[in-house]
C-alpha cells in the first residue's frame, strides 16, 4: 500500500516570483516539489539548473524531486544533490558511460532517493533490469520538453505493467506520471497504478491550488480497498 503523493511541477510556475510560487504550493497542501531539468540536448528546451534549485530551497521545506532530463546525467550528480535534491531521476535513455546501474548507484551512495525515467515511446522493458536499483520509476506520459501537453493515452498501459512486475518482483519502488496530468487523466493513471502525481499546468493554473491537490488525493487509486481487489482480478 502506497500512500499518494502529489507533487507540483515547477516548471509551470511564474519564473519572476518563485519564491511565492514554492510557498504557495507548500500551503496548497502539496507533498513534494518536482523540478524539471533540461539542458537543450536530449529534449528540445532548456529550463533551470542548480542556481534555481538552491534558491528555491530557502522557500519550501518540501522534498525536491528532481528530474534530469540531460544528456549526461552522471556529471551532474553531485551539484544537484549539493543544490537540495532528495529524489533525483534519470532518464534511461541518457547517455550513461558506466551503465544504468551505476548511475542509479551513485545516486543513492550521495545520500538521495534513485529514480529512473522513460520516455512514451520507450518500453517498459529497458528499464525493468534495474527494477532492484531505483526507489522511484518515472513513466513520462508526454514526450518531455514542455508543459501543457495532453496526456497520452498509452502510457496507461504502461503503468499497468509497472505495477504488476513490480508486485510479481516483490518491490516497492514508487511509480510516478508526469505529463498533461490533471483530474480526470490522474484517475487513470492511479486506477493503472500509479502512486506520485506530477502535475504542472492543472495545478499552478486552477483557480484554488489546494482544492485541486484534495482532488487529486482523493481520487479512487489501485490499492484503494475494493478498487484494487477488482483490477488485481484481471491479471
Ligand atoms: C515535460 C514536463 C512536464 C511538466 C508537467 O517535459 O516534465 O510534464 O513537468 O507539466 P504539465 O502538467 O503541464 O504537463
């Protein structure tokens, strides 16, 4: 049994008053800060780094969950646990000189959570080797670059997958979607398995924040009772 997480997506913040913009998502009731970090390489934009990071630490005392969306995550390891990250992701499909595993390997020796990321079209089998290895697997459900994307319907099937292998391997990693997630596609996403909310646009966008983060937690998901007894009997 997981408990949910919602984690407002930074990158749809007002970049002018983030400051305001992380203790207004402290006050809404979120439960982490997810922070979107892109070089220009492996996703057609560039966001913030670790200057952003630090600063915006000052403001929140929530858990940073940080995705690195750059080609070559493992030089970049140390700045940004230095910069606050409690939970760092990578993408699988970064450059990655010593492996997956090693990476995922130094994330965790650095004292944070290990994530690790697909992209839409990637299979969930790329990742499945280092099912061990993570506490966190991210199944990106827009093609990652930019916010205010429509959630793609596919991934549910994914998550799916994840949540059956991970109970047949007997693991308790979190598996979290991020993209175009607002209520009704976080329904899904929950319904599959999914148990972290990234969310950017329908959260710094709704006109109350904390009403729509008590929506999304109470949302019906795969472990609610009954809920959950009726999806496990499919498989
Ligand atoms: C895509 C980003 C977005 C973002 C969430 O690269 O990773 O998924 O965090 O933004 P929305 O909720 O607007 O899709």
């Amino acid at each position: 049994m997981f408990d949910r997480i919602i984690a407002p997506s930074l990158l749809a913040a007002d970049f002018a008053r983030l400051g305001d913009e992380v203790r207004r998502v402290e006050q809404a009731g979120a439960d982490w800060l997810h922070l979107d970090i892109m070089d220009g390489l492996v996703v057609p934009n560039i966001s913030f780094g670790t200057a952003v990071v630090s600063a915006v630490l000052r403001h929140t005392r929530l858990p940073f969950d940080v995705q690195l969306m750059v080609r070559r995550p493992n030089d970049m390891l140390a700045s940004f646990v230095e910069a606050g990250a409690n939970w760092l992701t990578v993408h699988v499909e970064s450059e990655h000189p010593d492996g997956v595993r090693s990476t995922l390997a130094r994330i965790r020796a650095a004292g944070c959570k290990a994530g690790l990321a697909l992209n839409p079209k990637t299979p969930l089998s790329e990742a499945e080797p280092f099912f061990d290895a993570i506490d966190l697997l991210l199944i990106m459900s827009v093609n990652p670059g930019f916010g205010g994307q429509a959630f793609l319907p596919a991934t549910v099937e994914k998550i799916e997958s994840a949540y059956v292998r991970r109970a047949a391997a007997g693991l308790s990693f979190r598996i979290e979607i991020d993209g175009g997630v607002n209520r009704e596609t976080a329904a899904m996403g929950l319904l599959a398995g999914a148990d972290v909310l990234v969310s950017g646009t329908a959260l710094f966008r709704a006109s109350d924040m904390a009403l729509a983060i008590r929506e999304l937690r109470a949302l019906p998901g795969r472990d609610t009772p009954n809920v959950g007894a009726q999806r496990v009997a499919q498989f």
